[in-house]
C-alpha cells in the first residue's frame, strides 16, 4: 500500500480568455499550475470538458506523487445560487443560465467541489495567504476589465442575503457619470477599469486631444488598452495620465464611501490596473484623506494585493479546504 | 422572602436634546417611559448624574412591582472603543473626551452595562422587535438632523474593524455636492438629513425663489425646520416638493450602492424625516430601479421602521439581554 504523502486540493479560476487551474497544497503553496485558453470557445461543454480533463489529469499526476487531491475549490465569475451550486448567469459566458456547475463537477470529478464567485475567491485568497494575512476584515477589489469585489468579515466571505454582495464596482461615484456597461451612470467600474479608462481616451481622442495614444495604436480607437495608457503615462502623456489621476479620485472616492459604511481593517486593490499604482493612487489617496474621518484615514491599510495571478485559484482551493475541515481560518 | 415576577432590563437612549429611558421586558415590551430633557444641559456631570438617578429610581420601582433589573443598554451618539467601554468623542457633547461611560454607570448603578451607537442600538432594535423581525441582515438608516446606520449581518451589528463601520450618511454620492458638516463635499447627509433639506430651502430663498416656506417661518430663515418643508409640501409648495424629491433621489442612489455592497435581506428607513415618506420615497425607488441590478431590486425589500422613537430604548435593552444571555438572536 503506497503511503499518502499529502493532502492537495485543486484550484481552479475561471476567467472571461482562460481557465487557470493548479495543485494547492494545504500551507497555501501552487504547483505547477495551468492556464488553458478559451477566448472564442466560451461555450458551455467545451469549458465544462476542459475542467473536467484537467482535473482528471491532475488527478493522476499527483497520485503518482503519492499526493491524494480531496476536493476542487472553483471561483468563477456571474451570479451564484450558493445553496445550490449553480451558475445563475455570467457576463463572460452567455450560454450559462442556471447552469448546476458544482454538481455538474462533482458527478464526473468523484471530488467534493467548492463553487465560488471568482472576485470572493480572490479576496479570500488574499486573506488567507496574501496582503490580508492575519487580518479579520478587508475588502479586495479587483481592478481588471470591470471591477469586482469580495468582502471578508470575522474572516468569512460576505455573501450578501442572495449571493450578490461586494459588487463594488457599482456603486455610483458620480450620479450624471457615463454610462457602466451595468446599464447604470457614473459606477466607479465607469471611470476606473480598464474598460472606463479606454472609454475616457476615445472620448479624449475624439475630443481633439493631443496624445501619442493615437501613434501607439496605429490610429485604431479600438486597438487602445488599459496597458497603454499606462505605457503612454510612463512617456509623459499628459492625456493618459489624466485619465489614470481621474480612475484614482473616483476609486479614492468609493474607498472613502467603503470605509465609512463597512470600516474594514484593509483594502486590498488587485488586478491588471493595480500596474499602474503610481499613477492612480495619489489621486486616489487624496480624496480619502478628503473624505474618509481623520480616525479611519489613519487606521485602514490601503495595499496591492501579493497573489497577483493567482489569488483566484489559491482562494477557491483555501474555500475548499475550508469546507473540509482542513483550513481553520 | 419575596419571589421575583420578571426579570427586566433599562434601555436608555441618549440623544441630543433629551435622555429617553424605560424598563423593558424579555420580549421587548416597553414599560414607563421617561424623557429627561437636557437641551442646554449638555455637559458631562449632568448627563451622568441624570442617568444614574433615574435608573436607581427605576430600578427601586420595578422593585416594588417584584421585577428584578438585570443589566443596562445604553444608545450613546459618538465615537465609541467597545472594547473599553469608552466615548471617544461625540457631536452632541463637546466636552465628552474619553469618557469611560460603562465602567462610571456600572461603578454607580451596580449592574452591568452595555453600551452600544445610537443607530447602531436602533438597527438592532428594529431587528428584535420592528420592522426586521425574523430578518438575517439589514441596514437601518436613521434620518433626522443627520443621517446615522445600523448594519445587522447575521443577527449581530456589524462595528468595524475600529468601531467606526455604519456611518452610511457620510457616503459620498456627489463628488461636487453642497459641504457637509463632517468637511466632506456631497455626502448623503448633505442633501437629504433634516439639516441637508434646510439648507437646500435657504438656498431656494436666497436664490429668488418663491415658496410659501418664507410665510411659515416668518421671513426668518433660521426658523425653518424639515417638518416646515414637509409641510409646505403637503400645501403643494413646488419649492418644498422639490427639496424633498431631491433628498430622495440621492436617497436612492446611496441604497443602491448599499446593495451592491452588501446585498441585504432588507433596507429600514427610520427617524423624523421619514414623515415625508410619501414626497421622497418616489424619486428614491426610482433611482435605485435605475441604478441597482433588478434581481436586487425584486428581492430587497426597502421599509419604513416600526418602533418610531423607542427602537434606540428597545435595542440597547436588547443588546444587554443578548449580552447576559438573555435573548438568542
């Protein structure tokens, strides 16, 4: 009989262009982890069988390392019936309606399967093994192509009364602001994802600004990113760097709200735009110092998130483990 | 030897202008109220002295009626350290420093104390007894000079890493909104307090505008009160109509960042303003049908309070029965 070396759980973060999955060991530690590409087949079977092949796949690789995988931790984006385990509906995936995904997983995997909102898991995984160690409440934003949030309370995630807490990206920081893909004006996911921001250089460019946006993108309005605009500011463009200042005081805006409604130990920013952090933060700094009471400005932690990349998976496996027994936390 | 009838708790409210106090009973029933003005009176010594004697005398007279006082709930207004005991600051009284409130009352009263927020003692007693009945999480927001909040998750007020969380009337839900009286531009407190609505009238008047608000107060704009507003309202003063439609629409937009953040099971709306429930609460459900995701929209359910003054009384008292072990909730 072969001896058990150790007990892993597999963690997996579903995203809009991949899925991200990885052996996560009981301290925290990622093992050769993998990102399987699915932009243009985000279909429901094709994605379903990839995760159910990896799985597997790992599966095998770990018992031949005489580890034993105990369960699947998954954070995925849209909204969750968490009693149920079901996918309600997702932004990223349009064929998903009601889709029974932990069941779905656990039918074919023969593993306990743990189904998180992918923006909870992150903040959880922050919790549990990045900027948030040791700390009982935080609120991890996650500034990517819109703005997600997860909400740690006494150490738990916050769900809300139907599953659909910590959507901090829409909250409205600007009542007549532009319009969010949500439907709604002035959302803070408006002015300071990557998505708002590219919003605000096409309206520059068309507006008549001068900027060498224009020459980076080849003249093509929709070639421009997030990540440009970032590149453009490290050159001096004074367009792109207004509109980073401007996504850092709607941001520091929201924060200052956050602080006064949830007064949390930490916020925790994460995600793509965090790259750009010396440009966006003094803006955002200022107006929570602006705002926020004197007492909270002195006491809330305000930091990059330390996973990176891999606080979605590293958090849905802690979530796992949680669920097990494994993870006191 | 006498047998015991009941045992009973003194729930006391303490407000700007008077102290409010009663003996309540394990199920909430109140008994005796008693309102000690302090307008002008406002200092440390007297406050104390005042709630000592009433509370001793109370508790000599439901010792004649064979209750036995067990403990005392205190809704303080201010900065409160939980963890001491202690009122940081407060806006009500200036010269309240660090004031070490539960051990002083439990030095003098012989009983153990608790002390708990203002709004927060509301939040909890709408949940016991009010409109949150049997409800999981809610976020009470309490509407008079200023704007306080409750946050009840899981049946327990949620304080804060610093004791700090709740204050959902120092949202900012207009970046370039009118100054607040925290030093904050565009706060909901700001447009849609008592105090908010008053400077919006005095501004309409500056302004040339003409509103019956000026017969009403004697042509003294110092005179003008949010009930005079709601008033003129109800008399189709167009001016007044649109004060009052205003601090509902801003209203709205703060509930529905609140349930973008936390999703609660319900939204309690409390305090004097609330009489003109009928002016605001319009442009308020129209902005959150706007703003917020409509399966929230469906399932929160956005409610007047039901204990009117009492809630603060009915919720400190239940705080200390909860305390003792008393009330499971």
């Amino acid at each position: 009989m072969k001896k058990i070396q150790e007990e892993v759980v597999i963690g997996i973060d579903l995203g809009g262009s991949a899925i991200r999955l990885s052996t996560v060991t009981k301290r925290g530690r990622i093992i050769n982890p993998r990102r399987i590409g699915i932009a243009g087949r985000r279909y429901k079977d094709h994605i379903l069988t990839s995760i159910i092949y990896n799985v597997l796949d790992i599966k095998s690789l770990e018992n031949t390392r005489r580890n034993k995988v105990v369960a699947v931790g998954i954070g995925s984006p849209g909204i969750i019936d968490f009693s149920k385990g079901t996918i309600i509906s997702s932004p990223n995936f349009p064929d998903w309606k009601d889709v029974p995904l932990r069941s779905l997983l656990e039918r074919s995997l023969d593993l306990p399967v743990t189904l998180e909102n992918d923006a909870n898991a992150a903040a959880f995984g922050e919790k549990w093994k990045g900027a948030g160690r040791g700390v009982n409440s935080l609120i991890c934003m996650t500034m990517g192509t819109g703005i997600g949030g997860g909400i740690i309370l006494n150490g738990n995630i916050w769900h809300g009364a139907h599953g659909m807490g910590g959507e901090v990206g829409h909250m409205t920081v600007n009542p007549e602001g532009p319009l969010c893909n949500c439907g709604n004006n002035g959302c803070l996911e408006a002015y300071s994802s990557a998505t708002g921001m590219v919003r605000s250089a096409v309206e520059s460019i068309n507006g008549g600004k001068r900027t060498i946006l224009i020459k980076l993108s080849g003249g093509d309005n929709n070639k421009i990113t997030a990540k440009m605009i970032h590149e453009a500011a490290l050159q001096g463009d004074s367009v792109s760097i207004n509109i980073l200042t401007e996504a850092g005081k709607y941001l520091g805006i929201a924060i200052a709200s956050l602080m006064h409604i949830l007064n949390p130990e930490m916020i925790v920013l994460t995600g793509a735009v965090t790259g750009a952090w010396d440009f966006f933060m003094p803006a955002a700094k200022k107006e929570v110092e602006k705002r926020a009471y004197k007492a909270m400005v002195e006491k809330t932690k305000i930091v990059p998130g330390m996973l990176i990349d891999s606080a979605g998976i590293v958090g849905a496996a802690g979530l796992a483990m949680k669920q097990l027994g494994l993870l006191k936390l």
